[in-house]
C-alpha cells in the first residue's frame, strides 16, 4: 500500500456470476461505482437479506491512448455507506467482500478492525482473510447502534501492506420494532367550570424509539374514551386537549376520566394507551344559604365573653375553599356592640357569643339579624336571595346580681384632727334587680388604721378617732378604705366599693427661725448679709413659702434694715446705710402660707462691727480667725470656757478615784493571815500548769464588791466561768406607767441581772479534780475521798480562816 495504490471490489450477492466490464442488476441490489485510487476503482451494492451470492467486480482497467500509450482515468470519489438491516434472523450473513487488484500478483490477506470487531462491542463483524468476506455474526439494534465505521487493510503473506487502509461505514437501518411511550402513565388536568370551548386543559406527551426520520417514529394521538362523549378533543399532531362544549359545572361533574392513545406510522401502526384525569376548578357560583330562617338563643346577664349559639348555611362550592367559607357580620340590632359572631371553620357554621354584660331589666329581648357572605367575591351573574340573611332572637335571663355602688370610688375631704363620731357622708349602693327589691347591709373590707364607723343599714360613713395628716397610712395625703355592700339572696352577693379621704392639712403651727444671731459689716458695701431659714411643722400648702419682715412698729429699723427673698424657705437681711458698731435687737416677724396665715415674732441678734476689705470684722477676737472659719468673739469665749471646764470636771473625778482606792474594803478574807490560795488555775485546757497565769483573779473572788474594769472597746467584760455563747440579758427600758405592771418589772430586772455574767455574785458552780503539783491542800474530789478507808482529816480547815473554821468544827470532831 506504501507507494503504491489499493483497489478495493465489493462484491455483494447474487445468482449469476457475470463477465469482467458488466455491470448486473438482481432484485434487492443498487449499484455504484467509484474511483478510489489512481488505477483502482470500487464497485459498491447496498445488500438485502434474500441475497444469495456474491457479484464478482473487476475493477478499472489502463486503457492505451491513440499513440499506443496507457493512460488512467481519474476522478474524485466517495464511498457510500453500506446499508444492514436491524433485527435480521439469518446469522452469520455476509454483509460485503473486499478485494485488491495485488492478489493476482501475490496471496493477498484481509482484515478489519474497529468497533463491532476488535473494539466493544466486539464480535458483531468478522472478515475472511483470504476471500476478504465480510460477515454479520450477531442482531444489530439501531437503538443502540445505529452505524459502524470499520477500516480494512490488505497485507502481504508477511504482513506488509499492500493497499492504503481503507475506511467502512455500516448504517444500520430502522425497523419499526418499538412502540410509542407515554412520559406518564397518568396525566393530571385541570379547568375552570364554566369554560368557554377551545380552552386549553393540558398535553400529553409520548416518544419513540425507532428512527424519527422515518414513519416508524410519525406520532398520532387520539381520545378513545371519556365519561362525557363530544366534551374534549385532543390535536392528533400535539397531544394538546381542549374543551369542547360549554356547560361544566363543578357541582355536577368534579372531574372527568380519559382514555388517551397514540400510534406510531402516522397512526397506522404500534400503539400505547394511557389515563387522563381533568379536574374542574371551583368558581364562586353559589351564594351561602341559612337552613333557618330564624334562631331562638338565650343568655344569663351579666356575663360576656360567652358563647350564646350557632347558626349555619348551605354552599355548594368546594369545601374548605374561599369560595365556601363564610363571613357572617351583624348588620341590624345591635348599637351597642354587645354581639360578636365568627366562623368556624372546621363546619363553616357562625358561633355567635355575647362581649358586653347585658342587662335584663333594660333590655330583655334582642333581635339581630345576620348576614352569610363568602370570603371570595361572588360571580356577578349569580343572583342572590334573602336566605343570605337569618334572624336570631336572644333573650336575657334574669339572674340575681350584686348590689351597684352609685359612686365608685367615692372621694371625701376632711381636716386633720377631725372629731370622733364626725361623718364623712354616705357610701350608697342600689340592687340592679329592681324586681327583688332586696336588703343591703353595708360593712369595712378594710381599714388600715381603723378610723372609721360605717352604719350597716343605711352606710353612712363616720370617724373613730381623729385622722392625723403625718400617719404613714396616708398616701400622699390620701386614706383608702373599702367598703361592702352585700344583699339578702341565697347564696347572697356583694360589691366592694373604694372610699378614698382626703384628709386636709391644718395650719396649726406657726414658723420658726433657726438662727437667732448674726454678724453683718457696719459698712453695707462690705461683707455680705445674714442668710435667714425658716421651718414649719405643718405640711404644704399650710408652710411654705415663708415671708420674712420687720416688725413695722419700728420705724427706724426699716431705714437701715432690709430684708430680701431669696426662695421660699430663706431671705437675706442687709444694711441699707451705714451704722454704729455694736449689737442690735431686731424684732422679725415670720408668716407662712397657710389659711389662714400664722406668724410669729423672733427676736434677731445682730452684731454690727468694721470690716476689712475682704468684708471680715477686724479689732476683736474674731480677727485671730480671718482665715476662713468664721468664728465670732462670742462663740471663741463659749469655746474655750466649755475647754476649761472640761478640765475641770477631769480633775476632779481623778481626784475622787483615787479616793476611793484607798477606802476601798479589804474583801471577804482579808482578815485571814494565812490565805495561801494565790490564784485559781484552769487545769482544763494545755497550758503551762501553775506558771500559766490566764486563769481567775483572786482579786475578784476576795472583793466582790470592787468595781469591774472598763472593757476595751467600751464591751462588758468576759466572765471565764460563764459559757461563750451566752448573751447578755435584755434589761427593761424604764419602768411602766401603770402600777400593776411593777411587779412584772422589778421581776423581769432580777432575773436579767440573775442571768448576767457581768457583775458579781460569782456564784457559778466550778469543778476542781486537779489543783496542779506542789499544792499545799490536797484534793477536793468527792469521788476520790471516798475511795479511802481511812476517816477525812478535817483539822487542817483550822487554817484556812474564820469560814472554814465552823466546817472543821462541824466535821474534824466525828
């Protein structure tokens, strides 16, 4: 094949071999002819199943020119495709034979590669190398494959090409061998009710696998069934369905079911069949109805939020839709907005309930009418009927209430310090239920400071004792009471009513000044005035603000003297001309602002002295204090004698102490020469025996009456045989007005002063087992004396002094 040219011959079958140069035509072949090369030329039969044998075709041969010379015909080519049926039952079956124009020269061997040989899927072709035969060994489906492109080579006995690789390509061709498929085996519609004809409702769709260049793959769609005949037409082309005729109506028909089918062969040929379902879709072409004309309901008085009945209505549309649910409104009857109704809307019916306390005596009977709408509009061509709207009758049940406070609450203004027995007014209340013509008795719910008297029968409202405006049961000047008021039924009913006091501030005290004194310079261009305060005891109004003057009864003093507000509560007092140094009386006279107003007349005390520039008074003791701290002469002579008496009462009482040291008694044992007891030692904690010092002073135990030191701290000392944890006793404050409570006083003082631990008697009960080593006395356990045979030795009581001389007395002779 390198260099030089292949000629490749397809022979296809046939039933007689012809003569080199012709050309033969059997049933079931077509001819073309092609050159392939620049020598060689390829005879090409598309072959059919019923082919038999093979046609043998030379190829194109060198023709000689006029002069004797050869020459070669060339023209451009295209091999054709090989056309093979799908589906074919006779396998193997030779599809085409190739063959080279070098075979007559040398043995020439054929082969073939490509997919449906060497390649997946392998083994659906094969070739003879030597005949150069081409076979088909399997079916073919052109759904999965629907051509091969293979590629022939032509090689010497020794493996050398002879001719260029040439290449083949193998269309499979189309056998109507699949049905149409729908995409779903149920189709879903939907349309409005009340179509016009030609509305588009859906499509159905379906596909085929053969060729669709082909008649094999032409779709026609058809309806083979529906529940109403001539009500869709389907496009046989599209698969579209569309009305057909008017009059769908939803509450009639909710859906229709379709037998659809489509055929391939442009009808004519495979077929499938699939469902379709078309739903209608609701319009609001149905106004709700009530099922009564009329409703009878009742209710207790005196409730609200309750519900007081039901009432439904028919509608035809789709349930649970807009155009079903309903709205019911309240249209006649009720002015004063005592009704509500609303929906449920698992029944759709109206749940009519009472908001507002109704009341029986005025009104006993209502009549309300209702009207039904749906929450959708309704169409404009449904006529509409006076069963939209129904009648319902509620009657009111009389039911006893309680009695009704005309005023509440009711707000009284009294003065403070009101007289016991006074009254306030009259806390009314009336029984709705003018029919029962009940008894109501009146009585305090509460009262915090117990003020007041209420009359049960008719409620008048008085005072126990005098009302206080400072009483911290007083809010702002407010006192609130509760009052009751109860009828005679069974069970019997009460209201509570709220009686608000406004007790009124009197204005019983007078202002006072705080300060008496002040100093002012005599010029009254230096130095500033006296600040003035004032206070009242009364509360506002009846305070202040304060006003502050002069007594006009000296005329003089308003000359040099001028007095200024400053606020409500302090003004200024200044010179107006210059004075005398020295010390001035001023009569002031301070009014509040009460009804009426009450004043009172304080003598002011004024120093006048010269001032230096800073506005200081200069040539007196007050000058030693020009730094600042403002202290007069007066107040420096008041200071320091209240010094030296201090001093004074020092001395003195240093004086008596020591006194009174030197007379003090000697104690219970001082006439005792032989008291050899030091100190009594506390053996129960680990210490350091006798040398241990912390324990009780003998000092204590032989003078009980000396008195105890102060504590650190100013606390009461520690008694070391009393318990930690006691505390001391609570003494009584003073003792009582009433002279039968002195007993319980005296009592309650000698048992505090029993339980103290503070001051003597001593007299608490102490263990001694152990008096340490070296002890003269020997020990005192009872426990251990009487482990001894021996008789007790009392003689040496003898010594311990006049008291335990009579017990040895008593036991040293037995």
């Amino acid at each position: 094949m390198t260099g030089r040219s292949f000629h490749d011959v397809l022979y296809l079958m046939e039933k007689d071999w012809q003569q080199e140069g012709d050309y033969g035509k059997t049933s079931g072949m077509d001819q073309s002819n092609t050159n392939i090369g620049d020598n060689c030329s390829l005879t090409v039969f598309s072959v059919t199943p019923q082919d038999e044998d093979i046609q043998i075709l030379r190829p194109w041969q060198y023709r000689e020119k006029a002069a004797g010379g050869m020459q070669r015909f060339k023209r451009a080519w295209v091999i054709p495709t090989i056309s093979v049926s799908e589906n074919m039952k006779s396998i193997p079956s030779q599809v085409v034979q190739i063959k080279s124009d070098k075979q007559y020269q040398s043995s020439v061997i054929y082969s073939i590669k490509g997919p449906g040989v060497d390649e997946e899927p392998k083994g659906i072709f094969s070739i003879n190398k030597t005949t150069g035969i081409v076979y088909l060994n399997a079916l073919l489906d052109r759904e999965k494959i629907d051509r091969f492109n293979l590629r022939a080579f032509a090689l010497d006995s020794d493996g050398v090409p002879l001719e260029e690789p040439t290449d083949l390509e193998i269309v499979v061709l189309d056998q109507n061998d699949n049905r149409p498929v729908f995409s779903q085996a149920l189709f879903r519609g939907y349309v409005l009710e009340n179509a016009i004809p030609g509305t588009l409702v859906m499509r159905v769709i379906a596909t085929d696998a053969d060729d669709a260049n082909t008649d094999n793959a032409q779709l026609k769609y058809s309806i083979i069934q529906q529940d109403s005949p001539g009500m869709f037409s389907i496009n046989q082309d599209t698969g579209e369905i569309r009305t057909v005729q008017v009059g769908l109506d939803r509450e009639v028909v909710g859906s229709y079911n379709l037998t659809v089918q489509v055929a391939d062969m442009m009808g004519e040929g495979l077929s499938s069949t699939s469902s379709a379902v078309i739903s209608i879709g609701d319009l609001n072409d149905n106004a709700p109805l009530f099922t009564q004309e009329e409703y009878v309901m009742n209710v207790p008085e005196q409730s609200s939020g309750l519900d007081v009945g039901r009432v439904s209505v028919a509608d035809r549309d789709l349930r649970g839709s807009p155009n079903w649910m309903v709205k019911y409104s309240i249209i006649r009857g009720d002015p004063q907005g005592a009704f509500a109704i609303r929906t449920d809307p698992q029944t759709n019916e109206g749940i009519l309930s009472v908001v507002k306390p109704l009341d029986h005596e005025s009104n006993a009977v209502h009549n309300l009418t209702v009207f039904a709408e749906n929450e959708a509009p309704l169409l404009p061509s449904v006529l509409r009927t006076s069963r939209t709207q129904a009648q319902i009758k509620v009657f009111v049940k009389n039911i006893n209430e309680p009695p009704v406070f005309l005023e509440n609450p009711m707000m009284v203004r009294v003065k403070e310090r009101i007289n016991p027995g006074s009254v306030m007014g009259v806390f009314t209340a009336k029984d709705p239920d003018i029919s029962l013509a009940q008894e109501i008795r009146y009585s305090l719910v509460s009262d915090p400071a117990n003020w007041l008297l209420v009359d049960a029968q008719s409620g008048q409202i008085g005072t126990r004792y005098s009302m206080e405006r400072k009483s911290p049961f007083l809010e702002r000047g407010w006192y609130t009471a509760l009052i009751a008021a109860s009828d005679n039924a069974v069970p019997p009913l009460s209201s509570t009513g709220t009686l608000s006091v406004e007790v009124i501030e009197l204005n019983d005290h007078a202002p006072v000044l705080w300060q008496h004194s002040g100093e002012l310079c005599s010029s009254p261009h230096h130095g500033h005035g006296i600040l003035l305060s004032a206070t009242d005891e009364d509360m506002p109004p009846q305070s202040y603000p304060f006003h502050f003057q002069l007594d006009q009864a000296f005329i003089d003093l308003t000359r040099n003297w001028s007095i200024s507000d400053i606020n409500g509560t302090h003004a200024m007092l200044e010179l107006l001309s210059e004075v005398e140094e020295g010390d001035y009386t001023l009569p002031l006279l301070v009014s509040d602002s009460g009804d009426p107003p009450l004043a009172q007349l304080h003598m002011l005390n004024v120093s006048v002295c010269r001032c230096d520039a800073a506005g200081i008074c200069s040539g007196s003791a007050a000058a030693l204090f020009n730094s600042g701290a403002g202290i007069s002469l007066s107040a420096l002579i008041i200071i320091l004698s209240s010094v030296a008496l201090l001093l004074v009462l020092a001395l003195l009482l240093l004086l008596f102490r020591c006194t009174t040291s030197n007379t003090a008694p000697k104690g219970l044992l001082s006439d005792s020469e032989d008291d050899v007891r030091d100190n009594i030692f506390n053996y129960n904690e680990q210490g350091g025996g006798e040398e241990d010092q912390d324990a009780y002073d003998m000092n204590r135990l032989r003078n009980p009456a000396m008195a105890v030191p102060p504590s650190p701290r100013f606390k009461p000392p520690i008694r070391r045989d009393a318990p930690y944890s006691q505390t001391l006793p609570r003494y009584p404050r003073r003792p009582s007005d009433r002279p039968s409570d002195i007993a319980d006083f005296i009592h309650d003082g000698l048992q505090a002063a029993d339980s103290d631990p503070s001051v003597p008697p001593y007299d608490t009960a102490l263990i001694y087992d152990y008096e340490g080593e070296g002890s003269v006395a020997g020990t005192l356990s009872s426990i251990l004396s009487s482990e001894e045979d021996t008789d007790q030795d009392y003689d040496h009581l003898q010594e311990w002094g006049p008291r335990f001389r009579r017990l040895a007395d008593m036991y040293g002779n037995q």
